[in-house]
C-alpha cells in the first residue's frame, strides 16, 4: 500500500506541476497582452527561413515546442488585416532558405502579393539564397516581394530542380530480404523503392512530369515578378549560381545590404518613428469582432492517413490524421448549429486506404447534412490524401500542390535470408490454411497470392468508382487518368481532379458560394476537434493512466523516444508500413 501510495503521489505532483507551469505560461501571456496596442505606425517583420507549418496540434507538447509558430493560414489571414490596417505601414520578411513544399510556398507569395497591392512596400532581404546548396524555392518566394535585398557576401543559388530518389533492391539482396509487393497500377511507384535500382518507365515519366511542370512554374513565377522573359530566366537558371554583385547586374536583386542597413531603408520609405512588430505579435493583439460573421468549421487532415486518434511526435515533430480524429470532427460539425459549411485543409501522402475511407465517408454524410464541404490543399493531397478529398463539393489546390497518385500498393518482406544470415532460426505453428500468409518467413501459397491480387483489385476499383462519383467524370476517364499517377495541382485541375488553382482566399471564396453567403461575407473560423486540456491531453495519450505505475508510463515514454528507429525499421521494409494508398518520396523542393 505504501509504494502505491507513493506512485499516486508523484503522479498527482508530476500533473500538478505540469498545470502549475501551462496556468503560469498563460498568466504571463495576459499580463504582457494587457494594453499592448498596435503602434500607429508599423512595419510586420516575420523570418521565412522558418518552416510555417500547416497547423500546430492543439496540444501542451506541441505549443510548448513552437510556443511562437505563425502557421501557413495565420500569415494568410494576417496580411489580409494588415493590408487594410491603417497602422500597419510596410511588411519587412527575411529569407534565404526554405523547408516548405512549392504549395505553401505559392500560398505566402499570394499572400504577400495581395498585401503589396495595398500600395504599402513589401520588402524581403537575404544573407544568402543558398550557401553551398540551392536556393530556388526560397528565392522564388523572395520574388512575391517589392524589392529584395542581399547581404554582399551572399549568393542566389538558381541552380535548377533536381528530384532524386534512392532505390534498396541491392542492399536488401545482401541482406537476404526479399520484397514481395504489388501495385495497382504501372504509375503506383511507392513499392519501386524496394523492388528496383533505378527509374522504371513509368516512374520516371511521372517523376519528370512534375519536375516539368513545378520548374514551369519557378520560371513563370519569377519572370513575372522581376519583368523579365521565360527564356531568361531559364538562361539565368543554367547560369547559376550567382554571386550577389552578378545577381544584382541581372536584375535577380534590386541592391546590396546587410541587415540593419535594409532595416533603416524600410523605415526611410515610411516614417522614422515606424516601429517593427513581429506578424506573431500582431495576431495576438488584433482584436477579434465576430458579431456579423458566419460561422465555418475548419478541419485539418494533415499528415499520414492512419486508423485511430490523430497524433502529433515530438522527436520529428510529425503529425498523423487519426480517421478517428478527423471523422469525429466532421461528424460534430455536422451537428453544430453555427457553422454554415466545412473547410477541409488537406496536406498528406496517403496512408491507409480503410482510414482514408472512414474520412471519405464522414465528408459525404456531412454534405448529406447539409454542410458544404471544401477542400483546400497544401503541399500533397496524394493517394488516401486525395481519397479523403474527393467527395467534396469543391476542391482548390495550388499550381504545386502534389496531387493525385490513384493506385493502391501492398506487400510484405520476406526475411528468412537475413535471418539465417544472422544466425537466427525460426519456427511455428499455426491453425489454418492462410494463416501464414502475412508472415515474413513464408512467401505467399499460389491461393494467397490470387487472393492478394483480388484485394488489390478490390480496392482499385473502389477508390476509381468514387473519384468517378465525386469528381463527376466518366469511369472510363477516371481509369485513364489514375494509374497511380502524380500530377501538380496545375496539371491535376486540366485533368478535372481538382476545381480551381489557389490557396485559403480561393477557398473560402467557394464556403462563402457554397454555403450561399454573399461574397463579402465575414467568416469566423471554429477549429475542429477543440484543443485539449493539458489534463485531457495526459489522459488521451497515456501519459496518465488511472492505475497506470510509473513502470508502465516509463515504458511508454521510452517507446515514443524510439520512434525514430521504428521509422526507419519502417522505410527499410523490417516493419510493415501502415498503409496502402501512399504515394513515393520525391524528396524536398529546394
């Protein structure tokens, strides 16, 4: 009883403590907000050389890990307020590298070109586009802005796109494992991965594809934005990198500076007594009117698709879409009285295809409800990404956006070469006639493999028979078009998978048409699921358990610190990967 009652205890400090430090941190936060106002004149500054994630998980981990993150839609909604706020005077960004996808990074140059046509500047300055590496997609957002700036010692690395995928087949023949896999169909490249050394055909022609398109789309980008044709920037592209004087003589920059030396210029062209705010702090003190506005669910589907809650890992700082999750937040939106209709923001790979489904399903019944339902998508909406889109009332995806991938893939890893490599043997019983089937130390009978073949078979014409309904195409259309195939967003809307090329501004315009407000309707955005409690948030997730010992919590603290080896026993194929509508790595946009 006593050791019970010591495990009791520290547990009721440990989530005391806990409660004591988020009540301080909010404490804190409300003093330092208490009379803060926006300066009468203000320059916003933020750092693009941060990654802005699509969401935070409203949880304590995650807010503690980026207590100040300002997410993809917070910097859309808050240059849309500054452009007309009469004490935000300019917009100063630095940039120089970026971890976003072309999606996000075509959001923020919406964004920042929308705020610019405000008629106040917009300035973007640079130690270096690339030091030792490439700096196309951070200096293609840096083009969003009026004038841009670079330290002298820096460069603009124009080096061109290059997509470049690595391939295990030899390293697992020396290991002895064989990948038993199969697809539907020849454009499904997620299993080559295991099953090849290079490129097959099809891989390849898609891969190229998107290159194609996405690099049409720097070069467009950029023209545009710095006055100069598409056949000189595709020169200025073979003739990278440049030094910052080079840059500057081909019309890349528009001067030599370093940072405190911009800083002065932006408050010259405005007014000395500007003072600079953070976009972050900004937000924070706006204050919110919604009395007029209609009220619109916004649901977030971000990260691999996959059976249970949504989760969020602080090692990587990767999130999952839970089909538990995601569908409980349709089904509550649905039922909320207040919300006029549902934006769905979609940024994920795939994952599983019965995952995937559940999600679709909730999007369906929620239309049935009579909630509209519209899709905006971030850098990839591929494969179960796109199955969780596909029924809604309208779909919007930027230029970039990774779109499509309609196959499916599956397989196992047969290990018992490694095994005997290593000296290890095995052995089993079993009851019944397939019970085999999904082991790693038996390849697939003839029956099982016929019976693989009919699954995937099964869940190829399910998910074509529904892009089909939801997209309104004819089946023979679909057919052609999915293939397991990738597009762009640009490409994915000629094709009819997606209704209009644009960000959150382009979505919400399609809520407000949707759900029959007027174009200039306010719109309050209601999150759903609600953020957790830190209590609720230690329940959920295991952290605290009724009758749980500090043994157990240990454990699974442990196990959750070994996740990154899991991911990677994962991506080798020692560990069966979650889903089958995934779709391949084609590594970052740099």
């Amino acid at each position: 009883m006593k050791r019970i009652a010591i495990k009791v205890f520290a547990i009721i400090g440990g989530v005391a403590t806990l409660f004591v430090i988020v009540l301080a941190a909010v404490a804190v936060a409300l003093i330092y907000r208490q009379g803060e106002e926006v300066p009468r004149f203000t320059i916003l500054e933020i750092n693009l050389e941060r990654n802005l994630p699509e969401y935070v998980p409203g949880n304590p981990i995650a807010e503690v890990l980026f207590p100040d993150a300002v997410t993809v839609r917070d910097l859309v909604e808050g240059l849309h307020r500054a452009a007309s706020d009469e004490r935000v005077v300019a917009f100063l960004a630095r940039a120089g590298n970026s971890g976003m996808g072309l999606a996000r990074l075509q959001e923020v140059r919406d964004a920042v070109h929308a705020f610019g046509e405000s008629g106040k500047p917009a300035v973007a300055y640079a130690e270096t586009f690339g030091e030792f590496g490439p700096g196309n997609g951070a200096y293609y957002l840096a083009t969003a802005f009026d004038e841009i700036y670079l330290q002298p010692s820096g460069v603009v690395g124009l080096t061109g796109l290059i997509f470049e995928s690595p391939f295990i087949r030899g390293m697992l023949k020396k290991l002895g494992v064989v990948p038993r896999w199969d697809h539907r169909e020849e454009y499904k490249n997620a299993k080559n991965f295991f099953t090849e050394r290079e490129y097959t055909p099809a891989h390849k022609e898609a891969t190229q594809g998107v290159m194609d398109s996405q690099f049409d789309q720097l070069v467009r980008g950029i023209g545009d934005r710095r006055g100069l044709s598409p056949e000189i920037v595709r020169d200025l592209f073979d003739r990278g990198p440049f030094f910052a004087k080079d840059a500057l003589e081909a019309g890349l920059i528009d001067g030599l500076a370093y940072r405190d030396e911009v800083y002065e210029r932006v408050k010259e062209q405005v007014d000395a007594g500007a003072r600079f705010l953070t976009l972050r702090k900004y937000l924070n003190r706006l204050e919110e009117d919604h009395e007029q506005a209609e009220t619109v669910a916004l649901i977030y589907g971000v990260g691999s698709v996959t059976r249970g809650k949504s989760d969020f890992d602080p090692a990587s700082g990767e999130t999952t879409m839970g089909s538990d999750t995601v569908a409980r937040a349709f089904r509550n939106a649905a039922r909320d009285d207040e919300v006029e209709a549902i934006l769905f923001r979609v940024d994920s790979p795939g994952g599983s295809y019965v995952a995937s489904d559940a999600i679709w399903r909730e999007t369906v019944r929620a239309r049935e409800a009579g909630k509209p339902v519209v899709v905006s998508m971030g850098d990839v909406a591929g494969s179960g990404g796109y199955f969780v889109a596909m029924a809604a009332d309208k779909i919007v995806a930027q230029p970039g956006t990774i779109t499509g991938s309609i196959g499916v893939v599956a397989g196992k890893m047969l290990t018992s070469g490694l095994w005997e490599k290593t000296g290890i043997s095995w052995d089993e019983v079993h009851t019944s006639a397939h019970s085999t089937m999904w082991t790693g130390t038996r390849d697939f009978s003839d029956e099982e493999w016929a019976l693989f073949q009919e699954w995937l078979d099964s869940v190829y014409e399910d998910f074509t028979d529904k892009v089909a309904e939801g997209r309104s195409l004819s089946k023979e259309r679909v057919l052609d078009i999915a293939k397991g195939r990738i597009w762009t967003g640009e490409d994915a809307r000629k094709l009819g998978l997606v209704d209009e090329l644009g960000g959150f501004q382009t979505a919400m315009k399609h809520v407000r048409e949707a759900a029959r407000l007027s174009p200039d309707a306010e719109l309050r955005f209601k999150v759903f699921p609600r953020a957790k409690s830190p209590w609720e948030y230690l329940l959920d997730h295991g952290i605290v358990r009724s009758g749980e010992s500090v043994a157990a919590s240990a454990y699974v603290h442990t196990m959750r610190r070994l996740q990154p080896i899991f991911t990677l026993a994962r991506r080798l194929g020692l560990i069966p990967a979650p889903g089958v509508l995934t779709m391949p790595d084609i590594g970052p946009f740099q």
